[in-house]
C-alpha cells in the first residue's frame, strides 16, 4: 500500500447495524492505518447522484485484503454498516431502503476498511448524493452480440428498487428454424405500461400491441411500404404510433475498429392508427432516409432523423445500394421536426433542429424531455446505428436558448447510446459498452435541472460480478412507472397461434411537405 500514513487513530462509534445475511454485530475498527490510496471499485459507484428508490449499490473490492468493513453514513448520524470475508460488499435491502428515505436531497459518506496483515486500514472516502427518485421499472433486451443469429434473446422488466426481473418475452424456447424469430422495439406510451408494443421478425412475425384488455398481433404490410414499422414512438394522447419502415443491410469491416455497418439503403415514417387499425405513410422519398421518430410531450410535434445523402437523386436505383455501402461514413442523419395538428391528424413542413451535416457529424435517437425543454440524441461521425460506433456520445439541444452540447461529464471514450428519459426527467438511462468494448450494458446518469448530465454508473446488481459473467448484451432501456401485467405466457399463446389482424394501408397522410408534392 502505497502512501500510508504510519499514525494510529483511535475511533469509537455507538451505532451498531447487522451485517448483512447473519446476526452478528459489525463494530467500526478503534484501532487502524490510514491510507490516502483510494480503492478500486466494480462498480465503479464512487461520487455518484443516485435515485432515491435504487436498489443497493453492491460492489466488489480489487485489493486483497482478508476482510473488509463499509459504513454509509448520513449527514445527521444514519448509518449502516456490513461485513464481508471476501470481496463481495452486499448491503441488507431493508436498511438500504431506510437509509435513502433518511438522506434525500443529501449526501451518503462511504468509508470503507480493510484487514490486511494482521491491522485494519481506513481508506480514502468517497460520497453518494441521493437525488429525487427513479421510475420503479425498467424494460430491455438481451442479445449475445452477433450479426445474424437470434436464437437465444428475449425481453425482460426489471424491478430497479429490488433486484427482480421477470421475463416479458422469450423466444429460446423452440430452435427449429420454423419458429426461429426475433424480438425488437418494445415501446411504452407515457411511461406506463397500460398501451406498449413490440415486433416479432420471421416465423410468426408482426407488431404485437398490448393493452390493459387485449394482446393483438398486427401485420403492417404494403407494396407501398418498405417493411413493418420498426422504432415506435407512442403519440402521448392518442392510441397512435409513429414508425420508422427501413431497408436495412449489414455490412461487415474487414479492417476496422468496428465490426459491423449497419446501412438503411431506404427509409420512410410511418403513422399507425390502433384504434381504427389504419396505417398511412407520413413521408415517403427516394433520396433521403428518414428514421427515428419521436412525439413531443404534448404531441404536437414529431421529431425525426433524415438523411439526404448528396449526388443520390443522379444515381440508378440499380446502383443505390454499392453507392450507399461505399460512402458509409458519409451519410450524416439531421434532426428535424414535423408540426401535427391532432385534431386533424395532418402534419406540417419539416424543419431543421439540429444541423449535423454541415459539422460532418450524425445524429440519431431523438428524445425530448418531460417537460419538452430537452432534446436528447446521440451524436457520431456518422451513420445512424451507433451501437457500433466508438465516436457514439450522448448530447442535448437546450430547445429554449437554442443551444447544443455534449454531456461530457456522462459520456465515456466508447459507445454510449440508445437512451431513454425517466418521467420526471431528473433521470437518463443509456447503453454503453465503457467496460470492454463489446458488451453493452446498462448506465443511469441525473440530469439537473440546468441541463448538465453528471457521472453514469452500471445498473446495480445483487452480485456484481454478473454484469461480467452474462455473455449478452443490454439494449433499448424503457422505463415506466408501473409493471407489465402481461406474461411471457399470454405474449406466446398471441404470437404462436395467432395469424394476425392485417392493417389497413390508406396511403399518404395529408401533409403540407414540398417533399410529398
């Protein structure tokens, strides 16, 4: 250890807690060796906002010592203490929970010792403020992170208060390739789960859209479309749901830091009515790649990302595709927004939110906040799937002073993407691939009420090593505030047995777009 500090410090503490799991008395050591060493921790959970209902931020210690003793103590005196034999540093739920009802809107100090031949050391402290709390429930999928198999992937709800997960669907079940089938894109209206959907692909394919009476499979399916709706956006008031449809390819790098390209060699928006089973398409272009639609909070504006790629209209179609995988890296994806007028279900002429372009940069996933004063998006250099792209980081537009930049103090040196915003917009959950570089994971990050996103940590984890030792990837975080009533059960018997409710196509929806005449 270097840098110890040879002086003995005697402490003596009344407040005695049981450790975790057991009925023993842990009593902070009198006697021990500072170090002004700061421990390595995983997760990294050291000078953190947190939420006020997260479930215990369990940890693991790199350092060797034989035993270790953590206290959490708050500002007037709460303290809870637990000891660990191992690395493995567990805190009991029950006075976890207590402890944060005690410290909102202040900060938890975290002293951590530990034994080590035959003396204890007090290491360097750190603190955890407690901030308003999280959206009780968080949606996502897992996929082992390949290119063309999905055998084994599925959707699951994750209690973040606890430690619970439940499966929402899974589709490892059956292997044969009759029933081999994907799941993507599930989506919430409002942050409740009350109306949610998501697309099944190949065997037994379709949109399946739930609500509090029925699960129905949808078949979104035209000449006049590209493919189903892909990249939902539920219009706040309305059973109404904005979709992306996209021809969309792979192409792999024989050399290059990143593995994959996924290209859309098309791409239009989509408008779905759930309630009258009517699909209409909102833009339909041949040169430009509209993707990612997005509802304001009040719903009177969709938010999109669109390419428009130079030189295309002059090209064959025949010649699109080799011209498109060619120059990859320079489709740029603006973001731009379309007014809607509810009342008549029309929308209006596109205009620019955030030029990309003309800084040789690409957005994509538009998000607006709660209170619409946010415009949340990843940023790179080009492209518009960033989970592959290392220069991925997640920026904001001040939609008030008009004003974008990146959330440096959140973002990391690899891949920080498909995010999501907690219904009090306090809170950002994202997918980021910060540890290896491989496996996407799932981060939290507090967004102030002045627009600065602060340091992200790992979802925590009952054990910790889990975020490790599970070989799949976290993707598409959604919260909401209550559970998903509906089983892996109820989804299967729609999705297997179910031939699905074709939708109406009524062709173009009235727009007053110079594209569309």
């Amino acid at each position: 250890m270097n840098k110890n500090i040879k002086k003995q410090i005697s402490g003596l503490t009344l407040l005695m807690f049981l450790c975790t799991g057991c009925d023993k008395q842990v009593k902070i050591p009198q006697t021990y060796i500072e170090c002004t060493d700061s421990l390595y921790l995983y997760p990294d959970y050291k000078n953190i906002i947190i939420p006020s209902n997260i479930a215990p931020l369990n940890f693991t210690i790199d350092n060797g010592a034989e035993k270790y003793i953590v206290s959490l103590k708050g500002q007037n005196g709460q303290e809870l203490l637990t000891e660990s034999d191992q690395n493995l540093i567990q805190f009991n739920p029950e006075k976890w929970r207590e402890l944060l009802k005690q410290t909102i809107g202040t900060k938890i100090k975290v002293q951590i010792y530990g034994y080590n031949k035959k003396q204890w050391e007090k290491y360097k402290s750190y603190s955890l403020s407690v901030a308003e709390p999280i959206d009780s429930f968080l949606s996502y999928r897992l996929i082992e992170p390949g290119y063309e198999l999905y055998r084994q992937l599925g959707l699951y709800q994750r209690n973040l208060t606890t430690f619970d997960v439940s499966p929402i669907y899974e589709n490892n079940k059956v292997y044969d390739d009759n029933n081999n089938h994907c799941v993507n894109c599930h989506n919430y209206q409002n942050y409740q789960t009350e109306n949610m959907l998501f697309h099944v692909r190949a065997a037994h394919g379709g949109t399946i859209i739930a609500d509090k009476e029925k699960i129905k499979k949808i078949i979104i399916k035209h000449d006049s479309i590209l493919s189903s709706g892909v990249y939902p956006s539920w219009h706040p008031n309305h059973k109404w749901i904005a979709f992306s449809t996209n021809n969309t390819g792979q192409v792999f790098h024989i050399k290059h830091k990143e593995k994959v390209e996924v290209l859309d060699l098309s791409s239009d928006l989509l408008f779905y009515d759930a309630e009258q089973n009517e699909v209409f398409n909102i833009l339909k272009t041949d040169n430009s790649f509209e993707t990612f639609p997005c509802w304001s909070p009040d719903g009177k504006q969709l938010y999109f990302c669109v390419a428009e790629p130079e030189n295309l209209a002059n090209i064959p179609d025949s010649l699109k595709r080799d011209f498109i995988t060619k120059n990859y890296n320079q489709l740029f994806y603006n973001i731009k927004v379309l007014d809607f007028n509810e009342k008549e279900k029309t929308f209006g002429i596109p205009k620019m939110v955030v030029d990309c372009t003309s800084q040789k940069k690409s957005a994509s996933v538009p998000k607006i906040s709660p209170n619409g004063d946010f415009l949340l998006y990843t940023l790179a250099d080009y492209g518009q799937f960033h989970i592959w792209h290392k220069s991925a980081d997640l920026w904001v537009k001040d939609l008030k002073n008009d004003s974008t930049y990146a959330l440096t103090e959140t973002n990391s040196k690899d891949v920080d993407s498909y995010h999501t915003w907690s219904s009090n917009g306090r809170w950002i959950v994202f997918s980021s691939r910060r540890d290896d570089g491989n496996y996407t994971r799932i981060y939290l990050a507090y967004f102030d009420r002045n627009g600065r996103g602060h340091k992200a940590f790992l979802l925590p984890q009952e054990n910790p090593e889990e975020n490790i030792l599970l070989l799949k990837s976290y993707n598409v975080p959604e919260l909401t505030t209550d559970a998903l009533q509906w089983t892996d059960s109820d989804f299967k018997t729609v999705i297997y047995n179910d031939q699905g409710i074709n939708a109406d196509y009524k062709g173009r929806i009235k727009t007053d777009s110079e594209e569309d005449k």
